[in-house]
C-alpha cells in the first residue's frame, strides 16, 4: 500500500480532533449517559487532577452520579499524530504497519479552556489543560445503521491549570 | 462648556492645560487643533484605537525630580499629541457627534484578549452595523479610550443608528452605548480654580499633595472618604461647580497612574500599592463619577462605599464585573443595604466577598469550597521508567531557555513533530493587561481558529530544521529553576503504549513515556522587557538515540497569559501527616517531579474517596464523608474519620460535635494550615 500522503495525514488527524473535542466536552456537560463510548477497552491511564479513574464506565459513573452541572468551554486546542502506523487491533491479532491505512494512526490532542462547577454564569472560570491520546475504534464500521464512534481515547490527563 | 468653547480657536497660550513649548499650532483636516510639532507623526498616530497614550516613562534627564517633573508635565499635556486633546478641543467646531461605548471591557468579552484589547474589532464591528447596506462603509475615524468607554466620533446623521446598536452582543457581552458626556471625563485642563484656569502643573501638584496626604502605603490604603469637606479640595474650588466635581475624580485617578509609575517599577508593585479604597460620605448616588477607579484599582480588596446614596443595585451596575478579588465591602448606610435582595446580590456579584456591611457574610470554608473543584486535587502522578522522564524534563527547560539548537541536536530528530497554539482568552491569574501575542500568533495552530488544511500543514513543523527555524523566531524564555521552585511547575508523566518501533522490529509498536508540564516562564522582549506567561506542554517520549536513549516523537507547547499556580496545589495539605504517608503508595522518588513532596505528602491516599475496583458503594460514601468533614473542619484524616463514625456518619451531628470540641482537640488533629 503506499504509503499516505501528509495532506492526507493532516486532514485526517485535525478532522478526528476537531470532531473528538466537539463531542466530547457537550457530552460532559448534558449527554454524560454516553461518556463511556468515548473510551477504549484498552484505556490506560485516565486522570484527573491526579485522581486515577480506572475506566470509561467510571468516568462515565462519576459524571452521572457525582459531578455537579459543569460548562466547557475550550478555548484552544491543537493535535498531532503520534504514531503513523499504529497497531489497530483486528480480529486476529494488530494491523502491522504494511497493513496500516490512512486511518491507522493515533493522535495526541491538546486541549485548553475554561470550566464552570455549577449552573450559574456567575461562578469562577476555572482554567485546565487536558491532554489526549486517541486511537481507532476497530468497530466503528458496525452492524448496518449502527456506526460507533471512530476515535476514542488510549489515554486522558485533565488537570485545573487557573 | 465654556472652557472648551471659549478656547477651541484661542491662541494655545492660554490653556495652560495643553501648552507645549515649541509647539507650532496646526489645524488638521476636521479643523482640529494638532499641538504636536511633529506633523507626520502625529497623523500616523491617529489611526483608529491608538489613544495616544502618554510616554510619562520617557525622558533623558539623569535627575529623578527633573525625569519626574518632566513626565508629568508631558502627562498632562499629553493631550497636546493625541489626538485625544483634538477631538476635545475640536469636537464642536468639526460638527462630528460623540459617543461613549461600553461593555467590550467585560470579561464576558472575547475580544478583550486581543494585542489591543479588543479596541480594532470593535470599531469594524460598529462600522459593519453602522452601514446601509449596499451603501457606502461607514467609517469611525476618531476614536479614543477613556476609563472603559471607547470614546468614538461619528457624522451626526449616524447618531441615531449608533445610538440603536445598543444592547447588541459584541464577541459575547452586550455593548452600552451612550452620547458621550463632556463633563463625564474633562480632565485636568479644564479646572478651573477660583474663576481662573491655574496650569495643569499647578492643579497636578496639588492633587499629588491631595493623594499624598490621602493614601497610607503602610496599610495600603486610599482614603477618599469625606471629599466634600476636605479643606484642599474646598480652596481648589472643586466643588464650585458640577462640572468641575465631575471631572475631578477622573482627574484625580490619572494623577494617581502617573505618580504610581513612578514611583513603582514593576507593575506587580503598582498593583499591590494599594489593597484598600474609602469612598465613604461622598454624597454618591450613583458611580458615573468615580467608575474609573475599577480601572485604577482592578485588584481591590476592600472598598467602604457607606454613608452615600446608592439607591439600589442598578446604582453599582458599572462595577458588577469589576473587582473580581473583592473580599470586603462595605455599603451600610446607603438606601441599598435596606433591599432585601441586597446581601444575594452582592454575594452573587462578588464571589470573593468574606465581609458585607461589617457581617461575616462567608465563612472561610465555604470561600474554600467555592473555590475547590468537585474533583479533589491530588499530588502529580508520576510513574517514570528508569528516570528517564526525570533526566529530560530536567535538562529540558534550561536549555530550551539556554541553547534551542543544542536541545534539537540532542533530543530531536527527522521525524519530531513540535506544534504551538495560542489560548488568547485563557482565564488569568489577575486583571492586568496581557502582554500582546504578536511574536506568536502566526505560528498558532490553534484548530478552533486554524480551519484551512493548508494552514494546518505549514504551521506543522516536523524535523529538527524546522522545528530549529521556528523556535529561533520565537521570543527567549526563562523557566524558573525546577530545584528551586517546585511549587511552580506540575509534571506529571505515566508510559504509552503503541509507538512506532524506529527498529521496525516490533509490528505491534513500542512503549514510550507521555510527559504533560503545565508552569509558568518569563518572556525576554524588545528592550528586556519581560512578561510572565503560562504554560502546558505535552511530550512524548520514545526509544531512540538521543541523549538519555530517548527521541522526542511529539512536543505540543500551549502558551497562555499567567494563570498562577494555585490551582494544582493540593487542596488538603497536611504535613507530617505519618498514616496518610504510608499509605500513599509509589509516590515519585525525585524532586524535580515532586513539587508537592516539599510540601509535604498529600493527606489523603490516592484515589481516596474516588471509586475503584473492589471498593463498594458504601466505603466510598463513608470516603467522601470523611473527606468533607476534613475540608470543613481542617481536621486529619484519622480524627476526621473519627469523628465522623462515632457519629453514626452523620454529617451535621459530626460538625454540630467539632464545634463543641474544637477547643479540646490536641494540634495534631489538624491539618498544618496549608502554604
């Protein structure tokens, strides 16, 4: 396969990040029922402010069932692709790097912005920095009418910066 | 106005005010004054936003009182080279209406984190809705800033249609817009004293003797209480007329600047000069004339407004979003303190406030609660490998801020990927300007605002020579020493899988390191002008040949204006705390990854009171009860868990007892009170 060119590179690694940061902090903020579905099986480390958080359904779980109303809002955010040839998990084992498409890449993504602990306008904006690591979702080409979510993330560090 | 009237066309020699030796007077095109001898300058220097601000730092003179006085005197008539004095002066003979606008200083305000605070975008923005469409552009020629109004001069057929833009969001705030009042910001070149125009010199050093007299450096205090019966104010006839009462404040204030940079280098000092205001007793229904002192005063403490006329909220709307440290405030005796939504406002407009009226209004637990995140702050996380993370990091920023080319040599190769983006609107750690962003911003890959692919590709710099082009571009850095400063920096670093194997031995990759830095740096400008920012960078690490067997594979830099450091201090912090010790587990072994190890261990283990596997629903309610009686009692871990099962885990019953035993408690049941 030859390999992918940096145009396509670039657009495909921006367009997944700006569709990751797009979804994912409104999710935070009103669709927490769906946070687990930003996280791979294989998330390792998840943290924030140093608080280890073993998996998406835990994040998910804190968000539903602990977490006061929170606004995002990000005020900058940048990418870059780690690895152009990243291991995609297949039935059978991991894609090697002959077998990589444009699509087998993972990304580092960088976030930074303000958030609001509570429903009034009126409360502190707190700054943080999270950064990301996301990678293929294998089945994201599900059963018909059934599309999942094409990136999800290895791995998160949130911390309150301001 | 008379003044302004009567000397429009005068000779200059007879305002005191603006006189400028040497100077020859000019007219320019909308028949205004041009005082400034140096005609092709001072056209260039009217474009739109630039204030004219007044060089009061500038001067040769080796003596300090001669500096000094020459400062002032170019302060006060500044005006003689801005166009700010031109449009004053000229305003009436040029037929162009004023009018004031503002609001696009809120916070709310995105475009206040522009170089120019916003200044540029405003007026295109009210040139775009002051135009018909597919009429000709309206243009704002004239403009200028005072206090928080941007002053703008417009044909008088656009009066009305400026006037209607009012209320219209702006970059997210809601913009006011009013005719502009003369007498709302006359300065110092129109009091007259006595029935005579004395010279601005002359009114400056008395309102510098007035100041002096006023303000307690000691206490940080600015006592402007009782204006009326001041028996200066009275022989300067400030009170002869409303006029002139209206202009002193303004006047007053910009008094106050000029004197303040001289007498203070850095503005840090000039903003902790002054902790405390009194306005007390002024006869202030309203704050149309003091507004300007949130300008002056951004970061006040303490502000007694009692005894004046404040009717209701409406009457303090002009410093709702001001303040923002405010910690007491005092308004008793006002008509306003009487309104039973007084103490919900005030409490809602100032979120740091401890004191209203004399009345503790918030305890300090509840400010810390206020100020705490749902998500309890914990030590860095930081598993490094063989101190590989602990090596890099340490040598990184020193070079970084010593020899760029060395670090890429060393650490960087073919397929090294740096990349920079820009937060323009990051919160910040206190209400002074940002220094402008304008060595930077071309090269912001900023995705929210960078949305072309060919944009995105060139501000991509991979290879040790691109990357070396770009950081040579970039503004020199100091870092603070890591050693030496730890509680600046907060580094955190765990492995990743998934890395391309250099080797290509391993199809399924290699593992490396992932290192997030979040610190601040000083930036050396032009002239060694210096200006501290923040920071977060991500790294990741990989196997390779560079120093320490490691090759940078991704280097993310996001720059911000100062954000301080308190957020990632840990909330709990309690010294010597033996049994929260051990059981921190793997706490990292190294200072420099360790700012909170000086500090003393956390408190609390980690992933206390947060869930995990094999801990039920109930140990974790009990964790989160115990952790809430710590932070509302300062107690340990232990006596909080204490007190908190000897009381059935009941919450208030635990509170209601540490009030009764407070006094009885042996000083190891606290926490030491945190740095």
């Amino acid at each position: 396969m030859a390999p992918a060119t940096e145009d396509a590179l670039t657009k495909q690694s921006t367009d997944a990040a700006t569709e990751f940061v797009n979804s994912f902090y409104p999710a935070l903020q009103s669709n927490r029922a769906t946070i687990a579905s930003f996280y791979s099986p294989q998330a390792s480390t998840i943290l924030f402010n140093g608080n280890v958080v073993a998996d998406g359904p835990a994040v998910q779980e804190i968000f539903v069932n602990q977490m006061t109303p929170t606004h995002y809002e990000v005020q900058s955010f940048d990418c870059q692709i780690i690895n152009r040839a990243y291991p995609t998990p297949t039935a059978t084992g991991f894609k090697t790097p002959a077998e990589a498409t444009v699509k087998d890449i993972s990304i580092l993504v960088i976030v930074s912005g303000f958030v609001r602990f509570g429903e009034s306008r009126d409360l502190p904006q707190r700054g943080f920095s999270e950064t990301f690591v996301l990678v293929p979702n294998p089945t994201a080409d599900g059963p018909k009418g059934k599309r999942r979510r094409e990136w999800l993330i290895l791995t998160q560090n949130f911390r309150l910066v301001v | 106005m008379r003044n302004a009237k009567a000397k429009g066309r005068t000779s200059a020699s007879d305002r005191g005010g603006i006189r400028k030796r040497g100077a020859a007077k000019k007219v320019d095109r909308e028949g205004d004054l041009v005082m400034d001898g140096n005609t092709s300058q001072s056209r260039a220097k009217k474009g739109r936003g630039d204030s004219g601000r007044s060089g009061a730092s500038s001067g040769t003179r080796s003596q300090t009182s001669g500096r000094a006085l020459d400062a002032i005197q170019k302060a006060i008539s500044s005006n003689s080279d801005s166009p700010q004095a031109n449009i004053r002066q000229g305003s009436r003979a040029s037929n162009l209406e004023q009018v004031s606008v503002r609001g696009w200083k809120d916070q709310k305000c995105k475009a206040r984190s522009n170089p120019d605070g916003g200044q540029e975008s405003l007026i295109s923005f009210l040139e775009k809705k002051l135009s018909v469409p597919a009429g000709t552009r309206a243009r704002i020629t004239k403009s200028r800033v005072e206090g928080d109004a941007l002053v703008v001069s417009i044909k008088p057929e656009l009066l009305d249609r400026m006037l209607k833009i009012s209320g219209f969001s702006f970059a997210g705030a809601p913009l006011t817009i009013e005719k502009y009042d003369q007498a709302e910001s006359a300065m110092l070149d129109q009091l007259p004293v006595n029935g005579s125009t004395p010279s601005a010199a002359d009114t400056k050093a008395k309102m510098t003797a007035f100041l002096a007299k006023r303000f307690n450096r000691e206490n940080k205090l600015l006592d402007l209480s009782d204006l009326h019966n001041d028996p200066d104010l009275i022989a300067m006839g400030i009170f002869q007329s409303t006029s002139t009462e209206s202009k002193f404040f303004p006047a007053l204030m910009k008094v106050w600047e000029l004197n303040l940079s001289l007498v203070f280098d850095s503005p840090a000092a000039r903003r902790q000069a002054v902790e405390s205001v009194s306005l007390r007793n002024n006869k202030l229904a309203n704050l149309k004339t003091v507004t300007t002192l949130a300008q002056t005063f951004p970061d006040l403490k303490n502000l007694d407004l009692s005894m004046n006329d404040f009717k209701d909220a409406q009457s303090l709307l002009a410093w709702r979003h001001k303040f923002e440290n405010l910690e007491l405030l005092d308004l008793s005796n006002t008509p306003f303190s009487a309104d039973p939504t007084f103490k919900d406002t005030m409490l809602k407009w100032y979120l740091k406030l401890r004191i209203l009226n004399g009345i503790e209004v918030r305890t300090a637990e509840e400010l810390a609660a206020l100020k705490k995140s749902p998500i309890p702050v914990q030590a860095p996380y930081f598993r490094d490998e063989g101190c590989i993370a602990e090596n890099f990091i340490r040598a990184f920023f020193s070079s970084y801020d010593n020899d760029r080319n060395g670090l890429l040599d060393s650490v960087y190769d073919s397929e090294s990927t740096f990349t920079l983006n820009i937060n323009t609107a990051a919160p910040r750690a206190h209400q002074a300007d940002v220094a402008a962003w304008d060595a930077y911003i071309k090269n912001s890959r900023n995705l929210l605002r960078i949305t072309h692919l060919t944009a995105r590709m060139s501000r991509t710099h991979t290879g040790t020579e691109k990357i070396r082009k770009l950081w040579n571009g970039l503004p020199a850095t100091r870092h603070p020493d890591i050693a030496a400063h730890p509680q600046d920096w907060l580094i955190e670093c765990y492995p990743i899988p998934g890395l391309l194997d250099p080797t290509g031995q391993s199809p399924t990759g290699v593992g490396g390191l992932l290192i997030t830095v979040h610190g601040r740096y000083d930036e050396i400008g032009k002239g060694s002008k210096i200006d501290t920012r923040s920071f977060d960078r991500t790294f990741v690490l990989g196997p390779g040949g560079g120093a320490g067997g490691v090759r940078v594979i991704n280097d993310i830099l996001c720059c911000r204006a100062y954000g301080g450091n308190e957020a990632w201090l840990p909330e709990v912090d309690g010294a010597g705390q033996e049994a929260a010790q051990q059981t921190t587990t793997s706490q990292p072994t190294s200072q420099v990854a360790t700012p909170q190890q000086v500090a003393g261990p956390p408190a609390t283990p980690e992933g206390y009171g947060m869930p995990a596997p094999g801990k039920s629903e109930t140990q974790l309610q009990q964790e989160r009860l115990v952790l809430q009686v710590m932070s509302q009692t300062g107690m340990t871990l232990q006596y909080s868990e204490l007190a908190i099962s000897g009381n059935g885990w009941d919450l208030e019953k635990a509170l209601q007892d540490f009030v009764k035993l407070k006094g009885t408690l042996p000083p190891e049941a606290f926490l030491a009170a945190s740095a």
